[in-house]
C-alpha cells in the first residue's frame, strides 16, 4: 500500500485519476490538492463520488506533500511542474508529472512551443518519457516520470512499428488528429460552452500545436533520424476520445500481412494495444473508459501510401490512465492493476 | 465459481451484462446468446471486447442452456421469456428475467399494457421482483427473478420512502422521467437514428407506457392500496441515464429534516442508493456507469407539494446492474461484488 | 424601413436578432451593441456573418443610440434596461426588453424572485407583455414591450385555452419544461462547458426559476383568480429548444373533442400556434430555427387529468423571433415580416 | 413559376429540397415522391411542416410526372435515376440528378467504384457536373445536371484554385474528411443509431470511399492531368456539416499573400464561397443551413506543405442547396434565390 498525492485533482485528468486509483488495490489517496477548491470537500465538485469520498481539497504545498506521499501525480498547467520541482522533493518522492513540462529534451524546442521559460531545466535529462510500451525499462528506475500528452500517445503508437521498422519515409508523415473535447481542459472559456462545441468541428493549432515537437521527437528515435511532420488537432462534439488519421510515403510495396507482422512484433504482448484485424478500423467508442489503444492500418496500392489509425481515452490511455500505468511500474504492481475497467461503448 | 448464460447477448442490456459480469469474481459467462448473430464472435459485434472475449453467438437453447449453467439471463423482448419457461428448466436453473414478463401478478393488467397473452401464468406467482433493496430477503430463495425495469426503479426508489410512511397522497403522484437513448434498444428503427434523436426532445408512450402499471403495483404494495398515477417517458438526446421529477401532495406540512429521516431510515444502509443533501439534485452523469441511485427532494410550502427526484443509469442499475445484484443476492455473494465500477461523470 | 439598435448583440439572443433582422425586408439593424466586444467587427466574433456583416461593436450609449433608431432591442442582463431607460429614451424610441425587467407588474414579486432594486418601477404600468398572440392589440401602441421568457412563453400558450375557458383546476397545475442549453445564455461558466452538459440532464432552480411568477401572472390573468403552480426546469445536451409537459386535474370530465375546440379557438387563426393532431405530440426539432410553439394534449380518463404539451425554439419564439414579431406589431408590418424560415429538423 | 417534382422526397436531402424550395419564389412543387411513404401526407412523415404542405407522397411514375413538371430532382439511391431516364423523359423535362449516376464520365470507373452496372449510359457524356462555381455556363444549357457529392463539392472547392493554378503536385493530395451523419442517410441500420454514433468517431470507406474517383476527376481536368489521391471520410456525432483538412506538397515555396491571391481570383466573386482571413479556419457552425462554403489554409514552411480546409453543410451546399443553385442557373433565375437562409451557427 502506498500513498499518493495529487496536484490539480479538480481538472478532467485529475479526477479520472481519481477515480482511477480508487479502484487500484495498493494505493491510498492522501492528497487531493485542487487551488480554486480549497477547503471544499472533493465530492461537492464531482459528485459521482459522493459517499465514496470524504475527503476535502487542499492547496499546494510540495514541501509537505513529498513527505508524506510515496508518488506525487501533478495534472497541472504547463510550467507548474518545472516551477514547484527540487532535488529536494526528488529525494522524498517520485513525480509523474502529466504537464508537458520534463517530456522535451531539448528546452529550447519546449521554450520556442510553449512560449514559457523553463524553470527546473536540470531535471529533464533524467525525466522518464513514460510511454510504458516503450520506455518500460526506464520507466522503473525513474525518480520523475514525464507522461506523454493524449495525441502524441496515440500518434506514436500508431505509427511506432512503421517507423521503427523503416517501412514508412518518416518525413512524410501527416497526422490528423480528432479530440473529444475533455481534450480542450476545465477551464471557464466561451469557446469550450456546449452551444459551441456541439453541433460543430474545427481544426484548431494547426501547425503550432504543441503536441507536434514531442511526436517528432519520440517518432525521431525510432526512425533514428529528425523529423519534421504535420499534426493536425480537430475539435469533436464528444466527450471522450481521441481519433488518429495517420498517412505516409510507403518506402517500397509491402504486403497485408508484411505490415501486420509488424505490429504484431510490438504489440502482440501488450495487453493495452490491440492490433485489430484487417479492414476493421478503430472507433473511439470500444476504447471508452479503458486504457486500451486500438490500431488498424490500410494499404493504398494506388498511391503507395499507409493510412494507418489509432483510438484511445485521451482521459485514461492518454493522461490518467497511463500515468497510473507507469506508477505501477515504478513500485512493481502488476501493470495493469487498476486498469482493468472494460470499454463502455455506450 | 458459477456458470452464467444469457439469452439476447447483443442488445445494450446484454452487452452491459457481459460488461460486468466479466469483471466479476465469481463468475463463468458459457453462452452469449444471440439470434440475430449466431455463430459470429461476440467481439466483433461489440468490439469494445476484442481480446477479451473470444466466444461466438449461439442460437437459443433453452433445454441445452438451463442444464449447462447456474444462472440464465434473459435479456429479450417482452414475451420471450414467458414462451420458453418451463419446470424443467426452473428445476435446472436459477433465471433472472430482464422483460416484464413474470413482474405484474395480475396477468389481465400484463395483457392489457403489453397486448400480449401470457404463454406461462402459472409461474407469475413464485417469481420474485428483483428490486433489491425492497425485496432482497424474498429474492435471495427465488427460482425466477423478475428484475424491474428501468423507468420503475428509479420512480420507485425515489417514491418508496414517501409512500411507505405516508407523507404524501399516493393517488396525486406525476411522475415526469426523461431517459437517454440506449433505453429505445439496439433495433434499427427510423425514429431511433441518431439524425432523429439528436438535438431533439420529446414525451413518447403519454398516458399508455407500459411501465406504468409495474410503478402503480409496487408503490401500492408500499400504500396499502390501490394507486393510479400519471407517468409520462421522453426521450433524451444521451446514450444513458434516467432522471426523474416526481410530484406529490403532501398530507401534511413537513419539514425538510422530517422528510430527509424518513429518507434515511430506508436508504442510510443501502449501499447503491444515496440520499443527496439539501437543495442538491441529481444528474445522470453522476451515476453513469455505476449501479447507484442519486435521490433528492424539495418541498414547496407555496403548493403544499414535494418535488422527489431520482437519477440513475438505466443499463446498470435499470437493467444489468439490478440483474447481476439479484444473481448476488441469489446466490449468496457480497451484494456490490463485480458492481464496484465508479460512475464516469465525463 | 426602419432603424434598429440591438443591447447585447452578441449573445445566443442577440445573434438571433441579428440574424432575424438582417432577413426582414423592412429593417437596418444601426447599432450592434456589445459591452465585452467594443470595437471588433461583429462577424469576428460570429462568423456565421462573414461577409454578411461589416459593422463593429459598441458600447452602450442609450442616449446616442435612442435618438438614432426606432426601436431598441435590449437583450441583456436583469436590472440592465431598468437601470437605462428614461422619459427621454422612451420620447425618442419605442423599446423591446428581452429581460424580464418590465415582465411583472408588481415590483415586490420581481424583487424578491430576481433578488435586484428595480430601477425604474415608473415604467413597469405602461410596459405591455408582448406575448404577441394574447395581447396583439395592446402590443401595437406601446412604447415599451416586456419581451416574455421563454419557458413562460412555452408554458402560457400551452395551458391558456384550458385555463381561460375553465376546463382545468387553475391550482393544480405543474409544469415540467426541458431546455436546451442557448437557455443558460453565452457567460463562460463550468456548469454550461461542453462536457459538463453532454451525457447528462438535470433539473435546476427547483421552486426558485425566477419565470414561475411571471407564468403565474400571466396564467392568472386568464384564470381570474391568483394562481400558484410548481415549475420545473431541466437542462437537457442539446442546443435549442423548449419542451414543457404540463399536468392539470380537470375540473369535469371532457372529450378530446371539446379540448380541441377549445385550442382551436384561440389558435386556428395563429400562423406561430400550430395545434397538433390527435396522439401527436410536440418535439422540439419540429419547431427548430423557426417562430412556431406546437402544442398538443392527452386526456387520462384514469386520473381525471390532463397532460398538455407544447415545443418552441427558445432563441426564436422564446427570445428573438417573439421580439421581432412584437416589432411587426409595433411597426404595422406584416406580423411574420422575417419569420419566415421553416423548422430545419434535423 | 415553373412547376418541381421530388423522387426521394423523404431522405434528408429530398426534405431539405422541399423545405428550401417552399422558400423559393418562383416555384410551385408539385410531386412528392416517396416509395416508402405512397399516400401518407408528407406532413406526417416530417412534421416541421404542418399547416405548410398539405400534399401526399406520391409513388414514382417518371412518365406522368416527366410532363406535368418543369424539372426533377432525383434524391435517389445510386442506380436510380440511370434505371429511369430516357429520351423521352429529357425532351419532357430537366432533371437535376442528386445521386452519382451521372457525375463520372468513364462509366467503368463508375461501375468498379459503385459495383452498379450503368442503365443508361447514352446520357452521361450530356450530363453537365453540377459544381455552379465551375461550370455555370455549362449548367445553363443543360438537360441533364449530375448534382456533386458532398464530400466532392468541399474537397474540389477547397483545392480548385491550388491545382488550377499549380500551386502544389496534385498527386500528393490527401483529403482527410469529417462529416455529419445525416451524410448516412436514412435507413433504418443498426451502425446510424443514435447510440452507436453519439460520443464516438471512426473513419468508413478507408480508401474504396465512392467520392474519391470523382474527386479525382474534377481536379484532373483542373490540373490537366490524372490524378490519384487518398481520400478519408469519417463520421462525426452532429446531424450536419462537413470539413475538409486536405494536405498536399507546394510544388515551390509560396508566400500567404500569393496564395490568397489564387484563392481571391477564383472565389472573390463567389457569393457562396466565402474565402477566410488569415489564421482563421472554417467551422462547420459557421455554414450551418446555408449554401456556404467556407475556405482557409496554411503553409508549412517546416515541410513544405500546404493544409488547405473547407467547410460546408453537406445537405445545403453538399446536396439540396446547390441542386436548388444549378435550378437557378437552368432556368435564369437570380442564382441565389430560395438559397438566402443564413448560416445558424447554434
């Protein structure tokens, strides 16, 4: 039984989180810390949990949170993280930090897309890019996890194999993304009101959105080159869910099977990425709720292009889930503990 | 370790039935049942659960069916279950019906509001309606289960308390329930598109939905005497849930802590049912995906009347849920067990 | 042709005004007013008006805009236009309040429901309630209209003919409306963001909805005597669109026959008032984007009751459209001048 | 006042030709048709237009109608309106042919991309491609207009003046496409129920879409060459709306201004294309029941690519609307007439 804390409980990932590790058998929430709920009990705001928990929100306060918890999860606003982290809670503590604060190596790129000075850039070489499928090994030994961002999650794995495997010309990649819109956070803005999402979709940050870096930078390692693609965000009147189109450049003809082979070579033994079988394409709806990552792929003989797709939760597999997935790696759960919730499709 | 069948596999009830009943301890699922797909793998009409389950439909069997398992479900339209129900096959099996087919003892009043005749009357009589917290104690020695529909528990639930201690006059009661989609059922019907429902709202069935008697029948039970009520169905644009606004005359000037007690008195203990605080309604997104009950009331000292409302989803806890908590009870596991999904509010 | 200035033009009921206005053959719309938008052209802000549009917001400046134009929509907060109007405005021109501040007579009843001073209770005598089809004739020589709400609106054109004619129990009514969530107006608020409202339905302000006097006033009028009713308000995911399910008990027993010639009556010569068939009942997508309120009942022999129903779009009849009609009035224009648009039903 | 007829008045497109040509000033309509409804009132079936049409479907009888009416429209399933046309019938009347029978010059690729054999053959080289903006003139003279898709009417617009003017390889396109489910028509199917498309998205179609061949054409003859694109459809939980994300290489760096420039040359004129400011993206809100489209893009110095998006209504501009826009042009009305209704963008 360990004790975790979570900053920016009150967010969409922050409850999930929530309600995730509820569920987990080795874990006891000791920390609700939510700034504009403070001293508000945590059920009022998200009622689902009433009688379930009793517990009120607190305000910010790491130096007294490291010392009490054995993991520190912060749902929080990019820059946060990097501003609150010392050697110090390091040492009391592991961190997985759900911000995009410790995912991007190199700072300067994280400065130029999150037009933010980062203030802790010490600590982001040993940051732990926590994909789990991926990066299981580091992830064990990390002290500060940084968990990937809900799109590039998706897009990576969608297109890990292809690259990795050099199938595909990694400078042809084009992403196009569709997001429930838990995606667009909690916040109070006219332009996330119900009349302005429902009954509508857009593309939004297209070319800046700052997803795009760290895709380019994880997909670059598996390519073993740089690479430079477009990430095309779109907001759906849906609550949940992300949705990747992804298309590139075959290298030369392959087969069905070829392809599948390969993505069979990754993910056959991963319980939380299905590949699916062939002309069936993911849906954001059979991954509801879960953690899994569904991926399919098609093959143009006309074009000699891949169109390849994935579907994940953005609130599980892409946040909260696997943040709860790479905490079970860092204290040696199972991995899947807490995870088992089935997809609601419905 | 308990063997489990269920007829109508691939309607909503069906797939949520599958959905809990895999994540229960005690539990083998041995038959998916379903007409309309037999012999195609369950997982690829409710990909939601590829991996997970790898069996394929089968045709009805009840003969075969009832010697193979512990437990049958029957999660089929109105009169199936009457049809093939036999000694035999009570003899063999324990069945818990999700139709109204054994849930209304006068089988002329079944006849009326169904238009349909009665294939087995002689087991009305013995079967025990499956509202659990009102007849956990007759329910656990049942052979057959009539589990309560969906609108019923939650009108039900949050009338009970009311009718039972007499606060109000049980012959003024307007009960106005709104439910999401999934309660239409998964048949392909015009009115039932999504280009139909969406950005839509209606009352349907007014004054002749057949839920009205099962309502009228129960809360008469709790009155000691005959009720007639108004209860008026809509349609919702959202895939789950049932809210309803039920109104009353009070007898008596009452007070909201005299009310709240009376509440308490029969749900304080109730695991699945929670009594909201003061001037705090129920939402169905705070319920969604979990077995609970949220009710709440307010009086209105200028009408003399109670406003009572009820939220709960009406797949799990109208349906599936309230099923798998009356296999529990039958078989004599802990009430919640395979129950413990938290409600996803988003 | 006529001059207009429009209060709080960027709003869901000042857009529609807007958009109304701009398809009214007889008017120019000189003042696109907007407190939160001052200096932005109009269709940055609503870019449904790209190229349709090329005007800029202003501030408010009654003086300036009432010597400007002939009529003066105000679309905005409680208590704004009472705190703006004067002698002089009103010398200079004709105004249609869209909030509820000129909507009751006595000011008591709207302070203690609205929890506001009013600040011109000198007007509130002459202000004429602008529900167009029960007071055409005093509507026409007004210089102040109290455009209704939109819940009244639905509600009072639903019940009027049973309440006038006497066929119901003035006192026994109860009124359960649904909304749509243009309703909860375009304030960046968390209770109204797009996850919050999706997947979810609730009722709210349960015997505090500050329209339950102005129905009551209204219905009273017709009734001849002081009414009290209950209210109820739900909030549903959908955009546009009021439902109302009222409940009555009958005074005597009647035919569908009789009641229908009682709708009949007041509504066979209203083009906005389309009195359903028999068994048909109200949706709201029927009267979307349009002025139309459709109304229908069912009579229940079983209880002596009878529930009444009606759908309206609240931003057209419920909001903008209304006021627009009510301008026809005032103007001597066709009375559904710009009204035109058919019911987009999907 | 020319006299209309409707085969497939009941689809969604057949609706939204009935209800903007009831719009129309110089149109009487006077067939109804609708195998699945023969004899019941078309009011009864769409009930937003009670007390506005009073008339009765009428089952299909191409000789009778081809003489009482000025022009057909055929909102028909593929194959339909082939099975039916004869010279006959084209010296009687103009057809305006909303399905793909005749869109596709190279009837083999029609019969490989539809798996239809072709009826009439005789009469595709006449049929005149109804895209207004492109072919205005041809449209004029025509007998015959094969009415575009709607995801073709959005890609080509979106592209046109880029491959025109040879901005970018036109061999390197990919079309992304997001639309409306009123897009999957009518039919009563399982995959268009409310409950299956609501909170979910996916792409269908993946590569054997039927639009992609005509969409390759029309930009051929743009280019002057043949043309092989992907082209991706995905179905988004709204009733209306499409949008466009299509990518494709610059063939030489080009500036903003240049290429808005292209875009001016082509669509300044254009009433319904409505070419967006810099850094401003479509929305489908922002078309919602209007014949609009709206274009933007954005260059990618970091790939040297080009993201070009469109939005429109796919049952106005992507069907009825413009069936009603090529009406026009046949028989010299003012092109925008009936076609007025402004964007409801909630």
């Amino acid at each position: 039984m360990i004790k975790v804390g979570i900053i920016g409980a009150t967010g969409y990932a922050g409850e999930e989180l929530v309600r995730i590790l509820l569920q987990h058998k080795e874990v006891e929430i000791c920390w609700y810390g939510s700034r504009s709920y403070v001293n508000q009990p945590y059920a009022d705001i998200f009622r689902n949990l009433f009688e379930v928990v009793t517990d009120t929100c607190l305000d910010d306060n790491i130096e007294e949170l490291c010392k009490k918890v054995d993991v520190v999860f912060t749902a929080t606003p990019q820059g946060y993280c990097a501003g609150i982290l010392t050697e110090e809670v390091l040492c009391n503590t592991k961190v997985i930090d759900l911000s995009a604060d410790f995912r991007i190596k190199d700072v300067k790129v994280y400065e130029e897309w999150y037009k933010l000075e980062h203030k802790s850039p010490q600590f982001i070489e040993e940051a732990v890019y926590g994909l789990s499928e991926i990066n299981r090994e580091q992830v064990k030994g990390a002290r500060l996890v940084a968990n990937p961002g809900c799109y590039t999650t998706c897009s990576i794995l969608t297109l890990y194999p292809l690259v990795k495997e050099g199938l595909i010309d990694a400078q042809s990649i084009i992403v196009d993304a569709k997001s429930g819109t838990t995606g667009a956070g909690r916040g109070a803005k006219v332009p996330n009101l119900f009349c302005e999402v429902n009954e509508n979709m857009k593309a939004y940050g297209v070319l800046t959105h700052r997803h795009t870096p760290e895709i380019e930078e994880q997909l670059g390692y598996a390519a073993g080159e740089e690479i430079r693609l477009i990430f095309t965000p779109h907001l759906v009147p849906m609550n949940r869910g992300i949705l990747v189109t992804a298309y590139a450049n075959l290298k030369q003809p392959v087969t069905y099977e070829q392809v599948k082979a390969v993505y069979d070579k990754y993910y056959q033994k991963e319980k939380f990425v299905r590949v699916l079988g062939k002309d069936v394409v993911p849906e954001t709806r059979y991954v509801q709720g879960s953690n899994y990552v569904d991926v399919g792929f098609k093959l143009d003989e006309r074009t000699n292009r891949i169109v390849a797709m994935g579907a994940l939760d953005n609130v599980v597999k892409g946040a909260a889930g696997q943040a709860v997935q790479n905490m079970n790696l860092l204290f040696g759960f199972a991995e899947d503990e807490g995870l088992g919730q089935l997809p609601m499709c419905f």
